[in-house]
C-alpha cells in the first residue's frame, strides 16, 4: 500500500495558522494525505503553542504537533503535554520532562507510523541530550511491525541535520528539518530509501525575517539591543510542507515533493 505523509513547517502565529487551514483544503482536494505532521511550536504568536491551538489543529485533520525549544514558552501546556500523546516535545529532552517526543500510531489499512521529534545541539538553547543516541534507543525498541517512521529533525546546523539523516537512513521512512523556517531545495531519497530536506520551511508571512518584523530584527543585529521583535501578521501567509509518497510494506520513499503555496492574510 502507498501512503501520503505529509509534514507540514514551523506554523508561526495567526499568518500561519491561516495558512495551515488554506493549504490542507487545498492539497486535500488534489490528493488523499494519510498521515499529518505539523511542527507547532511557534504557533501561539510565534512562541510556543496552547492546548486550545493543538485542538484547532487536531480538528483541520493534522495528526501529530511536533515542537522544539520553544515548546514550554506557553506554562499552560506543561499539564496539557503529558495527557496527550499527540503533542509531542524533542524526545531527547532531559529525563522527566513531562509528555514525550515518541508515538505510534494504528492507521485505516492495517499499517502503522512511529513519529519521533529530535533537537539537535549545535548553537541551540537549552541543550539537550544526544539525538542520535536517542534516535537509536526507540528505534531499537519500536515494534517490528511499525514499519514507517518520520523524524522531524529540529535543529540549527544543515551539518548536524545531514549528519542525522546519514545516521537514520534505511531505519526510517522520513527525516525532515524544522526551526530554521527557511525551506531548503535539497529534497530527495537516500540510499536506503529515508526522504529527506534539511528544512520544511514555515508558515508564516515571509516579507520578514523568519516570520518576525524585519526593522525590529535588522536594528537587533545593529545594536545589539535586547528585545522581542512582533510576529508579521499581514500580506501573503505561505504554506510549507514535504509531501513524501511511502510504501507500507517496506517503509521505504518512493517520492518527495516540496511544497510551497502563498495566501493573502489580513490579522
């Protein structure tokens, strides 16, 4: 059986919720998406992410909600995160943080889907345990049967994330990139059949800098003031994703597809 997984970027705010909501109608019209994955911790005004907002997504059809070092900026979600096994923090987060960076999941047609959320530790804040590491612990643990696998790789170096993918290749189905919110055109399938992109992208306004005012970040790296720079919400929303057509019975890629696709957005 072939399946469509799609893994959808950095949603950034009400832009890119917006631009979720257009962009799953949309592709959903033109082709059947069996499984969906959105990085979701810049969704809350582009830090972190509500339970009210995981809800909203749940019920536009998006299956899991990765995250990455902003996944605590919003305190109601620490309670929220170890009840739902859908919202996911990097699974090599130091020992008792709460809810989990694993789920497996039983899908219409007899197959299942292991997702599993990294944070890498090049120029990252806070850092976490080693990723490849734990990588390796859940996916010597995973049932036999679960033979798709996506990773969402949330991290800052295109080398770290390479490094990852080369190390993940021929146990997993996907590994794509987050954080960055930049996509990169690098999407392809390695030798032992993992699609990969270094990054999703994001969704979000991008006549910014990474989703956030573009005057208020340019005088940041001018004066080297501190301040918090408001999230764009206004002018052309895009929605980001790689769509990645996998076999069931093998877990292995047989296609990748970039996606980019622009709204216009008025908050």
């Amino acid at each position: 059986m072939m399946a469509h997984l799609l893994f959808v970027g950095d949603v950034m705010g009400a832009a890119g919720r917006h631009a979720l909501r257009c962009g799953l109608a949309d592709l959903r019209s033109e082709t059947s998406l069996d499984l969906v994955v959105v990085n979701g911790e810049n969704a809350a005004g582009g830090a972190g992410i509500t339970p009210a907002i995981f809800q909203e997504f749940r019920s536009l059809g998006v299956d899991v909600v990765t995250a990455g070092n902003h996944v605590w900026d919003r305190k109601e979600i620490i309670p929220f995160i170890g009840a739902e096994p859908r919202l996911l923090r990097p699974h090599n987060a130091p020992p008792g943080n709460p809810g989990s960076g694993w789920v497996l999941l039983d899908m219409p047609g007899g197959w299942s889907v292991g997702v599993l959320n990294l944070m890498g530790r090049l120029f990252m804040h806070p850092i976490y345990d080693c990723p490849f590491r734990a990588a390796d612990e859940v996916l010597a643990a995973k049932p036999e049967n679960c033979r798709v696998v996506l990773v969402d790789l949330h991290a800052e170096a295109t080398s770290e994330k390479y490094a990852l993918a080369w190390h993940l290749d021929g146990r997993v189905s996907v590994a794509v990139g987050s954080h960055t919110h930049v996509p990169t055109a690098d999407e392809r399938i390695f030798p032992g059949g993992m699609a990969y992109q270094t990054d999703a992208g994001m969704c979000g306004c991008y006549d910014s800098v990474i989703g956030v005012d573009r005057e208020t970040a340019r005088k940041r790296f001018v004066d080297a003031m501190p301040g918090r720079a408001p999230v764009v919400e206004k002018g052309t929303a895009s929605f980001c994703a790689l769509l990645v057509d996998v076999d069931t019975g093998t877990g292995r890629a047989c296609g990748v597809r970039r996606i980019r696709l622009d709204y216009p957005f008025a908050d």
